[in-house]
C-alpha cells in the first residue's frame, strides 16, 4: 500500500482543498489516504499537486485488537 507523506511535518495527505490555486494539502497524523497501486498513487500525487514538500511512501496496514471477530 502507498500513502503521500509531507517531508517536513510527517502528516500524511488525507485530502486536498481544490478551491484556488495553488491547491492545498489537508494533511493529518490520524488519517491518510491509501492506495493499493504505485500508478494510483503517483497519478493522484500530481492531479493533487503535491509539489517538493510530499512524496510517495510504502505503508502497511496493521488491525489493532480483535474488534473484526463479532460473536
């Protein structure tokens, strides 16, 4: 799975303000975008336009506690 991370603060890209130019990352240590395909993840990086401040990161999900197994 891959994610886009900011550099400098290590908040991960959950969204982007498309209302004016340049565009702007909302960007979050809780919540992220993923993707499953690196040719996903680099086309969103640039139809986000990300810039120098971002880039594209391997990530792994990891299910906490047992909360999937309902009884």
């Amino acid at each position: 799975m891959y994610a886009i991370i900011n550099t400098k603060t290590k908040k991960f890209v959950s969204g982007t303000d498309y209302r004016g130019r340049p565009f702007k990352q909302i960007t979050s240590y809780e919540k992220a975008l993923t993707y499953e395909h690196l040719e996903v993840v680099e086309c969103e990086f640039k139809t986000r336009e990300c810039g120098k401040k971002y880039k594209i990161v391997n990530v792994k999900l990891v299910v906490l506690g047992d909360d999937c197994n309902d009884k």
